[in-house]
C-alpha cells in the first residue's frame, strides 16, 4: 500500500527527528507507529476491566455502599423478609 500524508511541522520535526536518531527511513517509521499503536489497541482490548466498563456491565447494578461489609447481614435480613412470613 502507497501513503501519501501530510504533516504539519511539528509532525514534520519528530518525523525528522525519530529518522535522525534511529537511521531509519520514513516507511520504516510509520511502520513501526503503526505497530506499536496495532499492540496498544489490542492489549486495551485484551483487559478484562476495559472490556466490561465499554460494555456498560461495570456499574451497572444498584446495592448499598457498604455491601462488601455488610452483606452477611444484609443477605440474612434479606432472607428473613423472603421467608419469614409463614
């Protein structure tokens, strides 16, 4: 594939300036942007918690603020008013 871009010059100046200190042509560049920026999407889609907050699954339910603290008792009181009324 043939690209054909335009930089402004501050694109231009760290184009030149990668180029000068890596001694690489310009595709070689943009190839290895490319990959570098090709590895950063996948890993971002690879992680479990950015995969559930994008689908909305995170934050999504509604309990009380103290659940991880008090949810013996609140699973208990909640349990009496489910059976207890026999």
């Amino acid at each position: 594939m043939r690209i054909n871009a335009r930089l402004d010059d501050e694109y231009a100046d760290k184009l030149a300036y990668i180029q000068q200190q890596t001694n690489q042509a310009v595709t070689d560049v943009i190839k290895s942007a490319l990959e570098l920026y090709y590895q950063q999407i996948q890993q971002q889609q690879k992680n479990p918690l950015s995969m559930l907050t994008k689908t909305g699954f995170i934050g999504c339910g509604e309990a009380d603020p103290n659940l991880s603290v008090n949810y013996k008792s609140i699973l208990k009181d909640s349990l009496k008013a489910k059976y207890d009324h026999h």
